[in-house]
C-alpha cells in the first residue's frame, strides 16, 4: 500500500467509526529508560512510586511487557508506526522517522483527535542541537507541538514550539513537560473532539541527575543490588547511579500525580485511556554492564499500566507478552480506528476490556547493529513465559529458563540437553525475521549514538 491509501483506509474507518459512541481520549505517558521491574507494584520495595502503583491497582498491569528493540529512536519508532523498526528504517539512534510513513497520529488525528505531542522526540535524525522540529510533515500528525529532540542535560535544557527560537526551561525538565501537558489538557477541553496526547519525559535516562527537592531520599550505602548485579560496569551501575536513578523515578511519580490531577479535575479522566510505559530499560551493573540495547531484563523489560475507568476492569495483572509492537493496533483499538495491514502486531484493547482471552504468549526482540563499545554485535531474541534466547548471526548467545532463574544467572546456550530446544527457537526467530523482511545482512549506514 502507498500512503496515501494508507490514509484513504483511515479515513474510511473513522467514517465507519463516527456512528459508534464516542470513542476515549488518550493519554500516553512514557519516561526514558525506566526498567519494568523499578515499581512498588511489580515488587520494588525500594523505590517509591505511589501514584504509579495505585494506577495499576485501577487498570491492568502487564508484567511481561517487553520492548522489541531496547533502544530510543527504534522503540520510538515502533511506538508510533506499529511496525518493527528495520521495516521503517529506524534501526539505530539519530536517523529521521520518513514522512512516507504511517503515525498513529495521522490515523487518528484523520479519525477526528486533537493530537499533541511534548518532551523528547528522537525521531528527527542528524545533530540533536538546537533541536528544532518545523511545522509541517516531520511533526507526523501531532496538532499541538512542545517538544526538542533530544537533551539530556535536564538542569539546562529548552524546547521549541512553532518558531525555531528555543524556550528555556527553567530548571529540572520533567515540570516543565507537566506545566506543558496540563496546558494541551484545557486546550483540549474546549476541542469538542477527543484527543491523543503522547508525554515523553527525558529521565531517569542517565546521566541519574537528582532532582532539585529529592536531595537525600534514596541513600546509596544502604540501597539493596539485585543479585545479578556487579560492581565493575564500565559506565554506570555504581550504588550512587541508582540513587540517582530512583530519585528521578519518584519526581516523576508526583509529576505525573500532578497530571493525573489536572485531568480529573477537568473532568476528563472518566473517558480517557491512560497508558504508562517505557521505550526501554537499564541495566545499571545488572549483569556486569550498562545501558541498554541488551536482551536482559533490565534492558528490555519495560512497564506498561493501562487504565481506562468502567471499561478495563481495576486491580488487574497479566503475564501476557505485550511488546512495543502491540501498543499501535491496541490504542487504535479503543479508539475504534482498524490497524493498517501493515501492522504485524496484535490489538490487545479486546483483551484489555475482557472482550477477549486472546494475546500474545511470546515476543521477538532485536538490535541490529554493535552495542556500547562493540560489547555485542546484532542479536536477535524470543521471549516466552519459560524461555529467554537470543543469537548472534552466527550461534546462540544466551538462553535462560525464566521460571528457575529469573535472574538469568545460569547461561544455558552452550547446554547439550537444551540443543533441540534451541532448534525450535532458531526456527521461531528464523521465521519471524523472513515474515517481517528482516535478515542478517541487512546493514545501516549510522552506527549508534
């Protein structure tokens, strides 16, 4: 299909949708680099998270969520196309998200949304600085636009608007992308439509800056490890990292209290769908390294709480596989607009509202190009609820059983009384790659930043 039957399709939808009831608002709230294990409600004692926590006990929660390709521009990417990175040509950091290709805001902004989008966009390619996205095409779909591309110096940051004259932030970012969201909320209001509102937050991403107010909460001489971590990564992961880390956590937890706030006092929260979620996570000396784009689960494990009250049943939990690739055909989904047949993934808002028992009970994973400092070169993954395996081109490269070693401490890849399961998974994964038009030789002319 070329665009624009693309967005011949979606108009038909929405047409075909206009006589059904009003369909939700939508809220999208996703913080950089956030691990799906670091919430009260998935068993961090540690770490405080209260708003979040009573989030999941007024929606669902899914504990196995996983990010396909544990990396910021290509999970951005499969954020918003609903399709596997190398089929958008989003494989690697800082390449630009081609106006040829299909948002979900385009579809539902053709379906009748007001569409915003404000924090960190990561989708415009070349340098990062100053960050200027013009109005126009490159902003795919989103009305409402408060936005730089990527900075993580969050004391001393601007953003943009309609002009390429950037607006200090005074301070620590994440109050300022609050005041911005609640802003888009009342405009909102007054709209006589619904709308689509995307809230991507800079932190915890590193460099694990304390918030100004969160000085002293998290006390790294007494914090707890988890038992695959090591001193010794080459980055970060140190006890002090953590700290850190889990003070922008709880800032980000009252911020996002605070916008949770706004929208009930509204009068907006009854019809709006909430989904809290992540692009990927952090290792932080879990395994012995750093960062991302590894098939760990601290790397590629990722919160993911939805809410939408009287229509997803409360205090819900699923272990159900729901991956980056889901989230496009689910959000459409509720807002009864059809996913293009170019979306591999599965409409989970069936699932979601007990319409349904079907979802997905595995999810593929992928990084197609040398991690940090050449530690790993292009794997590729399956997750299922017993089985975590990933390859490199040329053999296996882990393999863990879940169930005994949720750690994954015991490497079984090299194990001769797993070969034949092995075998069936090459198989899976081998399968996967030739369905979604992916393969070894593939190479990106970017390498990561």
């Amino acid at each position: 299909m070329q665009r624009r039957e693309f967005l011949g399709a979606a108009t038909a939808t929405a047409t075909t949708a206009a006589s059904a009831p009003a369909p939700p608002n939508i809220l999208v709230l996703m913080p950089d680099q956030w691990r799906g294990q670091d919430l009260g409600s998935m068993g961090n004692e540690q770490v405080r998270t209260p708003v979040l926590d009573r989030l999941a006990s007024q929606g669902m929660q899914f504990t196995n969520a996983v990010a396909n390709c544990p990396v910021c521009t290509p999970a951005r990417a499969c954020l918003l196309t609903g399709r596997y990175p190398h089929q958008v040509k989003m494989a690697v950091n800082d390449v630009p998200l081609g106006i040829q290709e299909v948002t979900i805001a385009e579809l539902l902004q053709r379906a009748g949304y007001y569409t915003g989008f404000i924090g960190k966009w990561h989708l415009q390619g070349g340098l990062r600085n100053p960050g200027f996205v013009p109005p126009g095409e490159r902003r795919q779909g989103f009305d409402f636009w408060a936005a730089n591309i990527c900075n993580h110096n969050y004391l001393k940051t601007w953003y943009f608007r309609d002009t390429a004259e950037p607006i200090p932030i005074p301070g620590y970012e994440v109050f300022t992308w609050t005041e911005l969201a609640m802003e888009f909320l009342a405009n909102a209001r007054g709209q006589q439509r619904p709308f689509y509102l995307n809230v991507w937050y800079g932190p915890p991403h590193d460099p694990y800056l304390v918030p100004p107010g969160y000085e002293g909460l998290y006390d790294a001489a007494k914090l707890k490890m988890r038992p695959n971590w090591k001193s010794g990564a080459k980055r970060n992961g140190e006890p002090k990292d953590i700290a850190g880390y889990y003070s922008a956590i709880t800032c980000l937890d009252t911020e996002i209290g605070r916008l949770l706030a706004r929208l009930d006092s509204l009068g907006l929260a009854e019809n709006t769908v909430v989904y809290f979620m992540s692009d990927h996570g952090d290792m932080l000396g879990s395994q012995q390294t750093f960062l991302k784009r590894k098939p760990w689960e601290e790397s590629a494990i990722v919160p993911s709480i939805f809410r939408w009250p009287g229509r997803i049943p409360a205090g819900r939990r699923s272990a159900a596989h729901l991956s980056h690739i889901d989230v496009v055909p689910t959000l459409l989904g509720f807002a009864g607009v059809k996913q293009l047949p170019c979306m591999p993934g599965a409409d989970l808002s069936g699932y979601l509202t007990g319409a349904s028992n079907q979802a997905p009970e595995e999810a593929f994973l992928m990084i197609y190009t040398a991690t940090e400092v050449d530690e790993h070169g292009p794997w590729r993954g399956l997750r299922n609820g017993k089985w975590k395996y990933a390859r490199h081109e040329d053999g296996p490269w882990v393999l863990y059983d879940l169930e005994r070693d949720p750690y994954e401490l015991n490497n079984l890849a090299g194990s001769r009384s797993h070969r034949s399961l092995r075998d069936a998974m090459d198989s899976r994964i081998a399968a996967q790659m030739a369905a979604s038009g992916d393969d070894w030789t593939r190479r990106f002319d970017r390498p990561y930043r």
